[in-house]
C-alpha cells in the first residue's frame, strides 16, 4: 500500500478540528436530556420527480465521457439507478458523503447519525494540495472570517450553482440573495501509515479501507476511464454535474427535566447545582364552586371559560399578544379565580434572532398562522412541508446509576450492552435505543430558502396584493425589512455552518460504537413556537399554540378541565434549524485552465479496431506518493475534486419534547418521542373530620342532641402529610391513589402512607359509629397499636357492621340519640365529600349521661385510649413460708453417756421414729381452693465437727474453775 507525503503541511486536519470547536454551536448543556437529530445531506422530496422513484444516478459514466460533453443539460444514460442510497428509507442522501461516512456492521451496515468519517488528513482537503499552509487551509475549512463567501474566478467558476440557468435552478427557484458560499474540496483514498509504533503497541493497521476500488493512477486517460466505469464514483459525478441539490440541517435540541415522582429529589438537586429551572406539570384545587360545578356539567371542555379568550376554542392559537397575556401577571393572579386549573410550566430556549426580527417587525401571528397550518391542515399544504427522514441518538440517565454530583454517571443501552462513563457537568454520550426508536420522518416546513420556502411564498403574496391580511403598503414595507433583516442574521457566520462543518466530527482513527457525538450537530437552532395537546384516555380535546415567551419560562394555564377526570399533555416545539442547501460544482469545458482533452485513440471492441475521441479530464491538482519498499514515487489525483455551491437554508421542525407517559425506572424515560409527563388528575383534598357537640335534654336521662358540622381545617397541608386511616382494601386503594397524584402534584414532602387533609365545604355525609366497648391500643409500640388498634372496637369497614348513623348534611345537621342511663358510650365520626372521599376517624369521645338519684348530668370528654392492664400471676417462693422438718424428740442428738460410744439421734426409735418413713402433706390454696400434695421421707446423716471437738476436750483439761472457787 502506498503512504503520503504530506509535503504541503497535512498537519491542517488538527487545525481544522481546533476551529471547529471554536465554532461548535451548541452549548454544554449540563445533566439534560439532549437528542441529536441528523438528517444527514439529504435532497427534499420536492426536488425529485417522486419519493418512490427519486432521480436517476448514472452507474457508468465511461461511455458519456467519451461522447459528451458534461455541460448538457439532457442525456440518455446507458445505465441508472434511481438513487444513490442502499437505504430505502434514506432516499436522496448525498452520495458523496455516503461514500465517506462510516457505516458500523452490528446496524446493518446503516450510518447511524452524526458519527465517523473514513477520510483524514491524507484523504480531503478544502483547498487544492499545495496551495496555502496548514494554517490557511485550516481558516478556509472554518471560514471565521468569511472565507467561504463566493467570489467570481475568472479560470473556474464564474456563475453560483444556484445561479445557473438549468433544470434544477428552476425546480428549486432563483435564489435573491447575497449570502451565496463557495468551498473546494478533494477527496482521495486514504492510505496506510506504515509506521511502527513502540514495542509495547502493536503496529497500526489502517482502519481506512479505500473509498473506491479502482486504478489509483487516475492521471491518465486509461486511469480515469477505469475509475469512471466505478458505480459508486458515477454516482457521486452525477450529483455533481447535475448539479442536484442536497439539503444539512443536523441539529441538537435539549429537553429540560420532567419533574416527576421518581425524580423529583435527584432532577431537584441537579436543576440547584446547574441552575437548570425543572419543567412541572402542576393540577391544582383552589376551592368548592357549587355554580362552576352546575354550569360544566352539561358542557365539554372546549366550552369551558379558557384563562384568556382565543378566536376559537377548539383550536386555542394564543400566538404573539395572546401568548404574553398568558404569562403575564395578571393571568398568574386571575388562575386563583378558578375553582381548579392544571398548569404547565417549562424552561425555553432563549429567543433567538430570527424570532427577534419577526417580531419586530409584527409578522409573528401572520407567519405562524401560516405555519400551524402547513403542519396541521393536510388540506392547504404545498411544496413547503415535507416528511424528513432522521436518525436520532438520545441521552438518558438509569435511576440506579445516580449517586452524587462529583461521581461520573454509568450509563448504556437496554440489554445489557457495554457501559460508558460520563461527568454530569459535561454532555452526556448518544445512545441509540434501536432501529423502530431512532430512525423516524419528522414533519417539517422550508421557511427560507428556495421559492417554495413558506416566508418566499408569503413574501410573494403580500407583494402582489393577493392576502386580505398585510396587504397595506406599510406591511409590504415591513416585509421588505423583514427580509433584509433575516439576509443579514442569516449572513453571520456565528448562525449559519459551511459545507465542511457537514462532515462528522470524528475520523475512524477516534471510531466508537457510540461516539460520544452529542453535541457536534453544528446547526443552529431557535424555538419559535410550541404545540400543546391535552387527550383523556387517548383521545386529543384541546390544542393549543403558544409562543416561545421572552421571559425563558413557559406557564401554561388550562381552566378548561373537570375535576376527577386523568388528563395527559403532550408538548412539541416547532424549531428552526439554521442549514445549508448545496450543489457541487465544476466549471464549464471552456475554462481550458480546470479540463483539457485527451488525444483520439485507437482501441480493440468487439474484434474491431476503433478510433475513440479524447476524454475531457480535469486538471486536478496532484500529490506525491509513494509506494512500499523501494516503489519511489508518483503522482495521484484525488478520486473527486468539485467545487460546493451552498446558501443559508432554515427549516422548522416539529420536535417532540413532553410525549407518552413517563416509565419510572430511568431518568428522564428513554422514550423516542421525549421527556414525559405523568397523567394529571384534578382532585381536591380528603375532608377533615367532622366538628360534633352533645347536647343532653333537661331532666331526660336516656337522649342526646348531637350536633354536627363541616369542619373547615386543614391537617398536613404543606408538610410531610398526615397518616392515613384505611380500614378495607377500597379505601387503601383510594388513598394510595390520592398520595400519588399529591405527591406528584401538590406536595413532593408527603411520606409514604400520609396525604394532605382540607375540607373544602363540598361534605354530603356524616358516618357515626357508637360502641359501649371500651376502646384500648394494642401491647406494642407502633402506629398500628397506638393510634389504629383502638378503633377496631367500631367495627369500622367490617362485613357485619355498619355505621351507627349516616347523616346527610344537606338535610340536616342534627340528630337525637337513645342512651341508657349510667353507661359509658363511645363515639367517633367520619366525613364523606361528594366525590366520595372520605376523612381519617375523629377523636373518640366518651358520652355517659348520670342519673343520680333523679339528678341528671352529661359527662363528655374526648377520650385517650390506653394500654389494657396486664393480669400478672403472684409468684412467690414456698419455701419462704413453709418448713416441715421432724420434731426434736426425733432429730436431736444426746449423749450416750460415759460408757457407750457415739451420740444418739432423738429419744425415740423404731416406730415411733420419724427417719425411714414418707409423709404426705397437703397445701390447699384459699382463693382457688387447690391442694398440693408433697410426699416427704426424712433421713439422717451424721458430720463431725472437729472445731467442737477440740472445745470439748480442752474444757475436760482445765476446768474454767473449782467448785470452792465458784461458791
């Protein structure tokens, strides 16, 4: 294989990566959800003659070179195929970067995205080998200073591309502009570096397999007759002498946090240390309006009052005025006029300078109107909307991989895939989730560019007077400005890319499964609008189009929803991205100084000598090379050289940002269609307990008057929650419902098990239960025995037991109750509203009414329950209170006397002995009366005590005194 010689400086490439770094559009975007979509360089459907067919690409171009000259407009190919894409759902991508882009096996051979090129260093230039240092020909490809701009060369392109009078400028339209760029580019195959790398390395294979199989010697007649019979290089000169147009709008858009239950801590923290605001999504219960309840009864939503009034409800366009009477003030204070509403509210992308300029000049509702319609009405669409083909790489982070802010974050595709590692402060890696997930048709509408863009479409239209809308002298005026304004924002270079920006940001050299490519897309972007739609179960009831505010912070308001009722709102920003449109280029046969002609020749076909004309060839620019071994050296030229013709092209796309619902178990939910909101339900607050007096009747000992009222409190509101009563498996299911929707919705601080309690006055029923058992906790330390166990004695929920009295409060707000006299009862009470939720069981209350004598009282007190006294057994030893041992006529020991050995136990032997004998003794308890009977057998046993022996004997000894001495 042969190597380069990068005599003229090939050390360019590293330069033009610098620059291109410089010139990355799209900003660090933190800890987020960001999506690349890349339509790669793709011809729009409205180019071709039809989306199944496409254009005709010649395979063989040998026989047209020989016979043709190449600037005819018309000619009748031997052979053609009718596109340059293997892809059947790519058609119309640009051949040329078909050819150079990678195409990784384990897709199916598919270019997934923005990824790697096989070309480097050694194998594309942006200027002719040669010409320039590294240096210049890095500030050409980057074009910081205007390089690209086009400008009229007297030996090669004197007339733009999208200038030239040919079939494809008048499908595409005369382009009226100033902003018209020019870049020449040479592609030749790569090649090896035969450089042995240290010991420790192995020697570097090539990972660029040649672009095209042909004769590398392309400088000669026979050389380039060779190379033109290659299908894929025939490919790639038709789209240049064609002169077919290619279209780039590859771009990034982030998607802000979705705050959601599983969520909320970590996107909190995040959102903190990012300064990141969180998108919410927020159904909030004001208060009971019996009226508003009457008046939506009959009525959809789409008939209910909106928070600002729209031309037509069904569709709500509250574009331009309406949208900053949206989030103005004083909508912000009328939504607490509304007894319920479910608010939307989100982070936006900063207002960029083609938003700036349309309103400005006050074209924002006019234009946007015209876009709704393109995108929503299939009925007045023209050549403007189109479905793009994409491939979309998506970010995500998995729940379990998230531990703290400094550690860097696993994180990988479904299945178990290889795990990459990524800071959170830094963009995160492009996974593809799979083919049905990335490979999709966005809908999308050419604002500016050919004369089938919507803005030329309406420019003309205004100008002929033909719209009732803006049809003053002054709009035509404004519109003139308009467009003067957008030549120039889209003449900047920090908003628009050049045709080498196209290329992906990494050669296979940097080559992996799943670059890390997030943020290369180099077209710019701008929200102009968004799209909400809100569906109940499935079914879509209300869209609305809102503006990007200028305040950064969309808040959504919707007073048109019922309560009790689940909705689900989907969100999708309409973008505008900033790309090119461009043709490749070759100068016309004329300029002697770019083609020259070969010399006729004589060749053998089919057994018959031929004269042949000359083959026009270019005079490409060549470079050294040189072979294996000791090959020497000699001159190749580049596979392709062409000039690209581009200009500034803006589409909008319909970008899915909050879709579907959200899957719990990753962060945010990799869905391909966006971030998600969890399914909003209005519901007000379970009602407090119920407020109740007794009241007892003068000298009546068996009534009561029990007085009940709605009790407005509210209990755990804006803290962590009150601990829920739930007495059957419907009630725990109707709880944990509304812990969820509170949690999500109104309070994320609710702990498990605990709900905010408020009575909004909207309570129909009093349940009463009554008991004269006395209510206690249960032996343990916990919630379960300490605060439930005591209302077990109701009966509360049970098969067999039912309330003691169910009192409608619109009926009445008292009731009388039968006692008996001198009993002790125990009441607890519970309320109902009229969606059927119910309250935690009120304090206990003891009632007794006392007849003393004919002297009647009421005793009521809320009652405490305790802890039931535990029944303890008195234990005592027996020992301590009975002794049964023989009597001392049977157990003492006396002397024998002088003349007989040893001492005798007791006076009393034989029978009448108590040793060798078993007596039964009885013990009979007083309070139970049992007995217990002891069997006893006494026996003996004789020690001798030494200590008392020596006393003795000593006292024998030495008599203590005499007789006379004691007288």
């Amino acid at each position: 294989m042969p190597r380069y010689i990068p005599t003229w400086g090939s050390e360019w490439w590293a330069l033009w990566h610098e620059r291109r770094k410089e010139l990355r559009q799209s900003p660090a975007y933190g800890p987020r959800r960001i999506s690349v979509y890349s339509t790669h360089s793709y011809r729009s459907n409205r180019l071709r003659p039809n989306r199944e067919t496409s254009d005709r690409y010649i395979t063989n171009w040998k026989y047209y070179y020989e016979t043709r000259g190449h600037d005819d407009t018309e000619f009748d190919p031997i052979e053609f195929n009718n596109d340059a894409t293997s892809d059947t759902d790519l058609f119309g991508r640009d051949p040329i970067m078909e050819m150079i882009k990678v195409s990784y096996p384990l897709h199916g051979g598919r270019t997934v995205g923005p990824s790697n090129v096989r070309v480097n260093k050694y194998a594309i230039t942006a200027r002719q080998a040669g010409r320039g240092t590294p240096q210049l020909m890095a500030a050409g490809a980057a074009a910081s200073s205007g390089e690209d701009a086009f400008i009229p060369k007297d030996y090669a392109m004197q007339v733009h591309a999208f200038e030239r009078n040919s079939q494809e400028t008048r499908n595409y339209g005369q382009v009226i502009s100033n902003n018209k760029f020019e870049q020449q580019i040479q592609i030749y195959n790569p090649a090896v570096e035969d450089t042995i790398l240290p010991v420790s390395d192995e020697v570097r294979a090539t990972p660029f397999p040649s672009l095209i199989t042909a004769n590398n010697n392309n400088t000669t007649p026979t050389g380039y007759q060779a190379l033109s019979q290659n299908p894929t290089w025939s490919k790639m000169m038709t789209a240049i002498i064609m002169n077919y147009t290619f279209e780039f709008h590859d771009f990034v858009y982030a998607t802000p946090w979705a705050e959601s239950l599983p969520v909320f801590n970590y996107v909190q923290d995040q959102a903190n240390i990012t300064r990141e605001p969180v998108a919410r999504l927020n159904a909030e219960y004001n208060f009971y309006d019996p009226e508003h309840e009457a008046a939506a009864a009959g009525k959809t939503e789409r008939q209910l009052e909106p928070i600002i009034e729209a031309p037509a409800r069904d569709t709500n366009n509250w574009i331009g005025s309406k949208t900053e009477e949206l989030v103005s003030q004083q909508s912000q204070e009328k939504k607490g006029q509304f007894p319920y509403y479910i608010e939307l509210e989100t982070p936006t992308q900063k207002e960029g300078p083609l938003l700036k300029a349309i309103r400005k000049f006050g074209f924002e509702e006019s234009l946007f109107k015209d876009l709704i319609e393109q995108f929503d009405n299939i009925e007045i669409r023209n050549r403007a909307f189109e479905l793009t083909p994409v491939l979309k790489k998506t970010s995500w982070i998995h729940a379990g991989r998230m531990i703290d802010k400094n550690r860097p974050i696993k994180f990988g595709p479904v299945g178990g895939a290889p795990q990459y590692t990524s800071n959170l402060r830094h963009t995160m890696r492009s996974l593809n989730i799979g083919n049905d997930n990335t490979k999709q048709e966005l809908e999308s509408v050419e604002f500016y560019g050919s004369k089938h863009s919507l803005f030329q479409i309406f420019y003309d239209q205004v100008t002929a007077g033909e719209r009732s809308v803006c049809g003053t002298y002054r709009d035509r005026m404004m519109l003139m400005g308009l467009r003067s304004k957008m030549e120039q924002i889209l003449g900047k270079r920090e908003n628009r890319i050049t045709y080498m920006q196209t290329l992906p940001p990494k050669d296979v050299e940097q080559r992996s499964p799943w670059p890390d490519n997030l943020d290369a897309a180099p077209c710019k972007t701008e929200t102009l609008f968004y799209k909400i739609t809100k569906s109940h179960n499935g079914r879509a009831i209300g869209v609305y189009y809102v503006s990007n505010p200028k305040e950064g912070i969309l808040k959504f308001i919707d007073t048109q929803v019922k309560a009790n009722k689940p909705y689900t709102y989907e969100v999708d920003a309409f973008v505008a991205s900033y790309g090119i449109a461009y043709r490749y280029a070759l100068p016309p046969l004329s300029h002697r100084q770019w083609w020259w002609r070969t010399e006729s020749r004589m060749e053998q076909i089919e057994g018959r000598r031929v004269r042949m004309e000359g083959v026009w060839m270019p005079k490409w620019s060549t470079r050294r090379v040189r072979g294996g071994g000791n090959q020497g050296t000699r001159r190749e030229g580049p596979l392709v050289e062409t000039f690209v013709h581009y200009i500034p092209s803006v589409k909008v796309f319909k970008v899915p940002v909050f879709h579907r619902r959200q899957l719990s178990f990753y962060l945010p939910s990799p869905s391909p269609n966006g971030l998600c909101f969890p399914e909003a339900k209005i519901i007000d607050r379970p009602p407090a307990p119920p407020g109740v007096s007794f009241v007892p009747y003068r000298g009546k000992n068996n009534k009561v008057l029990v007085n009940l009222s709605d009790n407005i409190e509210s209990i755990g509101v804006g803290s962590t929650g009150a601990r829920f009563f739930a007495f059957t498996e419907a009630e725990l299911t109707q709880f944990n419902e509304i812990h969820t929707l509170q949690k999500a919705f109104e309070n994320n601080k609710l702990q498990r098990g605990h709900i905010e309690f408020r009575s909004e006055g909207d309570v129909e029923t009093v349940e009463v239960y009554r008991t004269t058992n006395k209510p206690t906790r249960g032996p343990d330390e916990t919630w379960a025995d300490e605060e439930k166990k005591p209302y077990d004695v109701f009966g509360i929920g049970a098969e067999d037991s039912e309330p003691h009295k169910i009192i409608s409060l619109n009926q009445q707000t008292a009731f009388k109750d039968d006692l008996k006299p001198n009993v002790v009862y125990y009441y607890t009470l519970r309320s109902k509203d009229r969606n059927g939720y119910i309250s935690n069981p009120s304090p206990i209350y003891a009632v007794e009414l006392v007849d003393d004598n004919g002297k009647v009282y009421a005793l009521v007190n809320v009652f405490e329950p305790v802890k039931p006294k535990q029944l303890t057994v008195q234990k005592q030893k027996l020992v301590r209170y009975l002794e049964i041992s023989p009597a001392p006529i049977s157990s003492e020991i006396f002397d024998r006397g002088e003349n007989v050995a040893g001492d005798r136990i007791g006076l009393v032997s034989g029978d009448d002995s108590a040793f060798g004998k078993t007596f039964k003794v009885r013990v009979r308890s007083k309070d139970t009366g049992r007995a217990v009977d002891l069997n006893i057998r006494f026996r003996s046993s004789v020690e001798l005590d030494e200590s008392i022996q020596q006393v003795e004997e000593a006292e024998e000894a030495e008599p203590l005194c005499a007789d006379d001495d004691e007288e």
